[in-house]
C-alpha cells in the first residue's frame, strides 16, 4: 500500500529546495514551480519509469517540462532522485552552471530531456517521441508538462491535433491549470475556456484532478496510463503552493524570495 | 570545362537523395506537410511508407515533433517551401533544433524566384540569412540536380547536427557528376583564372560559368567557384581567391542582404579586403512570372555577372 503521506513529505522538501535554490539565484519563477511540486513529486517518486543513475536508459519514461520556466522543479525534483548532488541547486542561473535559467539540453545536465524555454514547442517534441517509441517497439511513455497560459500558442493545438491522429496511448500531457499568467487572470489576458471540450473535440481523452492532492493525482495518472489515446490531464493547481501569503497571486509568477522571505516561506511550509 | 547533360530541377536531386540515404540507413524517416510530391518527398513516402508520416499543413508543429524523433535517435527529414520551412517556424528551429543541436534535416523548396508565376508569397529569397544565423545550422545549397543529391545524402553522412538543403522547382542545367569531390563545408574550384573569382551558389553557379566564358572573350581570366556550403563557409578558398585575382564578385537568387554575398563580405573585410561586387536579389519582394523573365528582371543572369567583373576588373 502507498503511503502518500511519505510523498506529502517529499513534496515538501521539494518546495523547500525550490525556494532555497531560487533564493540563491536572485532571479526566477517562484510561483509555477512550487505549484507543480506535488505532481513532479509523483512524476518522479511514484510514475515514471526512471533509473538516476542511467539517465540515457533507452527504456525509460519521457518527462518534457514544456514550460521551461518551472526549470527549478524539475532541478530539485532530479537532484532529489539522485540524477546529480543537490549542492549544484545553488549554482542555479548563475554563469557556467548546467543549471540554466530554462532547461537547455547542450549543459548535459543528467535528467534533462529537451531544451524548453519557448512555449508551445513541448507537445510537439513529445508527439516526436511518442511516435518513435511506436517506431521502436517499446511500451513506455512521454510526459509533458504544459501551464495553462501556454495554450494560448496556437502550436500546442497543431500538436494536439496530430497526437489525436496518430493515436498516440503512449503520450500524457498535464496541464497546469493555476488559471493565472503574467499580466493576470488567463480570463481575463485570453480565456482559454471551455478546456475540457476543446481537448475532447480535438480527439482527446480528458481527467481533471486536484494538481496539489497527491491521492488525486495519483489517482489520475493511473487511470490515463490505461488509456488507448492519446489523455490530458488538467491538474488544477495554485501558484505559489504551500506558501499561503502568495498562493495563487500571479504576481509571484516570475519573482523570487529575499533572504527574510525566503526564510518565512520555507517556516510556513513546514508548519503546514 | 562543365557542359549541360540537360535541364533538371534540383529538387528530383533531394528526392533521388532522400530515398537513396534512407534505403541505407533505417533511422531517416520523413516528415510530410501536405505538399509531399511537390518538394519532393513522394517517392521516399511510396518506397517508404511505414517511415513516413503526414502531419499536414502545421510547420511549428512538424518541426518540433521532428525534433523529439530526432531526440530519439531518429534523423528526420520534413520539406516544405523554402519561405513556410525557415520563417513560420523559426523559433522552433532555433530553440528546438538548433539549441538542441539534433540531426534534423530542413529541406527547403521553391528557393529562390525562379519559382515563377507562384509570385513573392512563395519565392525563398530570405531563406540563407535566416538559416545561417542559427547556431549549430549547416547550410547546403547545391548547384544543380546531381549535386543536390548528393548534398542530400551528405546531409545526413557528413553533418551530424541540423542541416538546411536548399533546392529549387525550375528546370536548370544539371552539369556536374559523382567525379567532382563534395566536402560539406568546403568550396569547389570549378574554373581557374586570375583576374577576378565569381564566386556562386545554387542555380547562379551555372551562370557564373557562363559569364567566365564570356569574359574570355573579352581577355578577362575568371575563376569560378561553387559555395555549395554556405555555412560553415570555406574561409580559405575565399581568402585564397581574394589574394589570388585581387577582385570578387558573388553570385546567388537570393536577397542581397544576408546571403552568400554577405558571408563573403564579412570574411574579406575583416581578413582581405578586395573590391567586391554582389549579385543578388535586389532589397524587394519577387512577382509572377516565368522563370527567366524573373531572372532577367532581377538581374539574375550570366550578363549581371559579366557587367559586375567588368565593373571592378575595368572601371571606367
């Protein structure tokens, strides 16, 4: 039996990182990051098919981070898995780190998949990669991570629509519905409602959960890993998860914490 | 001297080559955008068809997904027009391709404006610029059918990373064959002289032979050399012709700025200046047309080359 709260606790220790590394770095995206901490603590402790130690292992599952912004996410999550020492977290952003601002493929940084950094490039990569797994014969999977905002970029769909085509079972995005961006409300900047129709009418299968309840997400990807189509999961989350003074502000979506902050925010984490 | 085996356009090169390359080696696969007999790949997709996939018209899309083939051990190839294949997914192939730095291979139809009566729309007249400023970008443009073959081919034996081929839909005079050496990255001798060097790229090669039989005529000794590489971009031979005959001209369908010419002007004025003069596209949209009336119109043959020479080897 899966005890979830051993990865409440990960999930925790991954926030904490995350803002420690941010803190260190002067520079960055506070906000998404700490609200995908839950689902890339299931990503990386419970669902994917991964070995640390054998980053380029032929079999292992995909995970794209199509918002290359939530880089330090996926960083603490790898550290955390044993993909590199965690003491290169506090290199992050800073000159000649493998730790780049957005995950870039050439710093060789073990774990890292893709460059990203550009949204609406990540779904069609893992369309690519889904189709060579076919190609090859081999049952595991591609994962990607896409926020919300990104699918205002007309490329996702494109992507969409092609994964749809190809009845790509092997493909599973998540979507990281926190509902803010930078200028503001996505309801506001661009509605990108009715989100569940648009993925079903372009061929998908479609799963909402609770992206900050790791029973619910849980719960999600093992119903998407039986799917025979291509499943998106629309994860509601909150930016800024776990630090209540910021949660769901968008404003906290590109800035970092002081040291004093940084201080009260890893306390209030602790003590929930 | 190279003499014409009769008019072909390159793009049958790139379709011979595709099939050629892909029957030797089961990881080139090949992307299509809806337009596959038109640039070329129809043949590679009828031969091939469990290493085909359509993807319709959606370039930002199939240059990622070629991308994550690519990121999976794959090396595949999507074509398109030239103008679709550079500018509606630049930013996929600066961030996903070229950043990455995976083998993907761009081939790039419809270059240049003997396109013809199709209009500026799909004239690729920016093409080179574009491609060559995007790191880790290899750039071909071959001079004729037998060449771009072979450049085909080489774009995957040869070129490890992202490689753009540029190739055209007009029949030209297809001139050269498997005898003549083909180095990516390195510039063709393909004539001798000392008074000044043409220097050329794709269907603007055959025309510079051209214009060096004339100049003959006229007691001028050019040297002619096909750039089939624009980047990287054989820096030596171009430094060597400079020194050698003192005068360069450039010769290439495409915009003035950015081109074989700029890249010949960036080498000479920083390592040998010389008096230069380039042939190209002039700083303005291209229009229907057929193919040699657009030629003429733009200044685009062996007689713009010729007037060039004359322009910087006899100045009045």
């Amino acid at each position: 039996m899966l005890d979830v709260s051993i990865l409440e606790q990960k999930a925790k220790e991954i926030r904490i990182d995350v803002i420690k590394s941010l803190k260190e770095a002067g520079s960055g995206h506070l906000g998404a990051s700490l609200g995908l901490a839950d689902i890339f603590t299931v990503l990386y402790f419970y669902e994917l098919h991964h070995k640390a130690g054998v980053s380029d292992w032929h079999a292992r599952d995909r995970l794209i981070l199509s918002i290359g912004h939530a880089a330090p996410v996926l960083y603490v999550s790898l550290a955390h898995s044993g993909y590199f020492h965690p003491d290169e977290l506090k290199t992050l952003r800073k000159l000649g780190s493998r730790l780049q601002g957005h995950p870039a493929l050439c710093y060789k940084l073990p774990g890292v998949e893709t460059t990203s950094g550009s949204l609406g490039h990540g779904l069609s990569i893992a369309v690519g990669m889904a189709i060579s797994m076919i190609i090859d014969k081999t049952s595991h999977k591609v994962y990607c991570i896409l926020g919300d905002g990104e699918l205002q970029e007309g490329s996702v769909w494109e992507a969409a629509m092609s994964a749809a085509h190809y009845k790509l079972d092997n493909l599973v995005a998540i979507v990281d519905r926190n509902e803010v961006q930078i200028d503001g409300n996505t309801s506001e900047v661009m509605d990108i409602e009715n989100l569940e129709e648009k993925w079903l009418g372009f061929g998908w299968d479609v799963l909402e959960c609770n992206g900050n309840d790791i029973a619910d997400i849980i719960k999600s990807f093992n119903i998407a890993r039986e799917k025979t189509k291509p499943v998106v999961i629309i994860a509601h989350t909150k930016m800024g998860k776990g630090v209540p003074e910021i949660e769901g502000n968008y404003k906290w979506h590109g800035k970092v914490p002081n040291s004093k902050q940084a201080e009260k925010f890893i306390d209030a984490i602790i003590n929930t | 001297m190279f003499t014409n085996k009769g008019n072909t356009a390159t793009k049958i090169g790139f379709r011979e080559g595709l099939v050629e390359i892909a029957s030797e080696n089961k990881n080139v696969l090949g992307l299509g955008a809806d337009i596959t007999s038109s640039v070329g790949m129809d043949l590679f997709a009828k031969k091939f068809p469990e290493r085909f996939f359509s993807f319709g018209i959606a370039e930002q899309n199939i240059a990622a997904v070629a991308a994550g083939m690519a990121l999976s051990d794959k090396i595949p190839f999507f074509s398109t027009y030239g103008v679709f294949a550079t500018l509606r997914c630049a930013d996929q192939i600066r961030i996903s391709i070229c950043y990455n730095n995976v083998p993907v291979k761009i081939g790039g139809a419809h270059a240049g404006i003997s396109v013809g009566p199709d209009g500026a729309t799909h004239q690729a007249l920016e093409d080179i610029s574009i491609m060559r400023t995007l790191p880790n970008m290899t750039v071909l443009s071959p001079c004729d059918a037998n060449q771009t073959k072979i450049a085909t081919i080489a774009s995957v034996k040869q070129v490890n990373g992202p490689c753009y081929i540029r190739f055209g839909r007009a029949e030209f005079p297809n001139f050269t064959d498997e005898n003549l050496e083909f180095i990516v990255g390195k510039g063709q001798v393909l004539k001798k002289g000392s008074d000044v060097s043409i220097i050329a790229t794709g269907h603007m090669v055959w025309e510079a032979l051209e214009a060096a039989k004339f100049l003959k005529n006229k007691s001028i000794n050019a040297q002619v050399i096909n750039i089939h590489t624009i980047k990287p971009i054989d820096k030596e031979l171009i430094i060597e012709a400079a020194k050698k005959t003192g005068a360069i001209v450039t010769a290439e369908e495409h915009q003035i700025y950015g081109g074989l010419g700029s890249a010949v002007a960036e080498i000479l004025s920083q390592y040998y200046p010389v008096p230069m003069r380039i042939v190209g596209m002039p700083d303005c949209f291209g229009e229907s047309g057929k193919p040699n009336e657009l030629m003429n119109k733009y200044g685009l043959t062996a007689k713009n080359i010729v007037q060039n020479v004359m322009d910087l080897v006899h100045p009045l």
